[in-house]
C-alpha cells in the first residue's frame, strides 16, 4: 500500500499497545488472587505440584493456575 508508516513507528505502536494489555492483563489477575475457580488440571509439574485452567483461560492463550499441595491427576476438576 502507499503512504504506510515507516517500519520504526509501526513497532513503537505495536510495543505501547503490548504494554498497555499486559498492564490490563496484570491487574485482572490481580484481582483473581484468592478468588476460587473451577479448574481443569492440565499436568502435574512435579509432586504435589499441578497447572490447569479455569474456564476463562483458553489452552497456549492465557496464563495458567498453579495448584501447590494437590496430587489430581490431568482431567481432574479441582
């Protein structure tokens, strides 16, 4: 296309709007600290240690829950 923006500007653009999301991002998850989900275990990390989501957390998308002192297995709701 013609006229389009120089590459720099395009990143800096790209950066501002990253950082803005992430702050956004970090203050929902603030706000989940303490809260109770239903969570799907995805793995176990090690003993007694597992990641899985709740229902608002897409797979290879979104942050993750770490559970510490649970020993279910991945398909479990905890």
């Amino acid at each position: 296309m013609k006229n389009q923006i120089p590459d720099k500007v395009k990143k800096e653009r790209v950066e501002a709007l990253m950082l803005a999301q992430q702050d956004v991002a970090f203050a929902l998850a603030d706000e989940a600290i303490g809260r109770k989900f239903d969570v799907l275990v995805d793995e176990r990390i090690e003993e007694g240690v597992v990641r899985g989501r709740h229902q608002g957390q897409a797979p290879g998308v979104d942050s993750a829950c770490i559970i510490e002192s649970c020993d279910s297995n991945p398909g479990d709701f905890v």
